[in-house]
C-alpha cells in the first residue's frame, strides 16, 4: 500500500484545447510526465482541467 507524502497536495490548470490535443494524441506525453515526475495525472478533457497529484516538490517537477 502506497503512503501519500505529508505535503500531498493537489495544483489544477486550466488548459487551451490545442493543449489537451497535445496530451491526448501526441502519444505518449501523460506516460511522460508521470515516468519523469512521478506524480497523479487527471486530465479533465470536458472542463480544460489538468490536475497534478502528489508532493510540493514532485508537482513542481512535472510542471517544469
């Protein structure tokens, strides 16, 4: 069973349509980020919505 770090928190971004086009159907850009930053991913395709998961240091990671 995984333990959420104490800091776990949750940023949400609004995003442009082209961006989530990008998520969506370039591939392999969510798997991406979450190898490299290893944070929760939840794209809210309806509401522009992308949600990063995890401690303040790992959001900030998949940010940049």
């Amino acid at each position: 069973r995984n333990r959420k770090p104490d800091d776990y928190g949750v940023d949400a971004t609004k995003i442009t349509d082209d961006d989530t086009a990008f998520i969506l159907a370039k591939g392999k850009t969510k798997e991406k980020i979450f190898w490299v930053s290893e944070v929760e991913i939840e794209l809210f395709e309806r509401d522009l919505i992308l949600e990063i998961r995890d401690s303040n240091v790992q959001r900030r990671r998949a940010k940049k």
